[in-house]
C-alpha cells in the first residue's frame, strides 16, 4: 500500500524550529490528514509531502495535482 509522509518544519511563531514528521500515511489517508492542516502551519511553516515515489511536493502544488488527477479519473 502507498505511503505518504508529511514535514512539517516552522519558520516563525512561537514554535519557530520545530519540526513535525508525519510518516505511514496511507494513500486513503493523505487527504484527510491535510485537511487537518491549521491556519498557524499555513501561515508560520512550510509544509511538504513525499509521495510513495519519493516526490515532493509543498503543500499547495500537492493540493492541486491531487485534485486535479481526482477530477481526471472520475
């Protein structure tokens, strides 16, 4: 099965320095985990994924070739 890891590492705010992993994250999961996804890491961290594949991606270019292969393949 696929797995997706996401970093999540704060650039300001008071948790500047922080790194947070997020690892195993099944391919029915990623989703769902990024809708989780506060407006604070938005705003004060950057947040990439790794695809199974070993891309990645920041958080918005995932979004967006997320939904854009969901609406292809329906």
């Amino acid at each position: 099965m696929d797995q997706y890891k996401v970093f999540i590492q704060y650039h300001n705010g008071k948790r500047s320095g922080q790194i947070i992993t997020i690892e195993g994250i099944d391919d029915l999961d990623i989703m769902e985990i990024l809708g989780e996804i506060t407006q604070d890491q938005l705003a004060n961290a950057e947040i990439m994924i790794t695809s199974p594949n070993n891309s990645v991606l920041n958080y918005e270019d995932f979004l967006i070739k997320n939904l854009t292969e969901t609406k292809h393949t329906h």
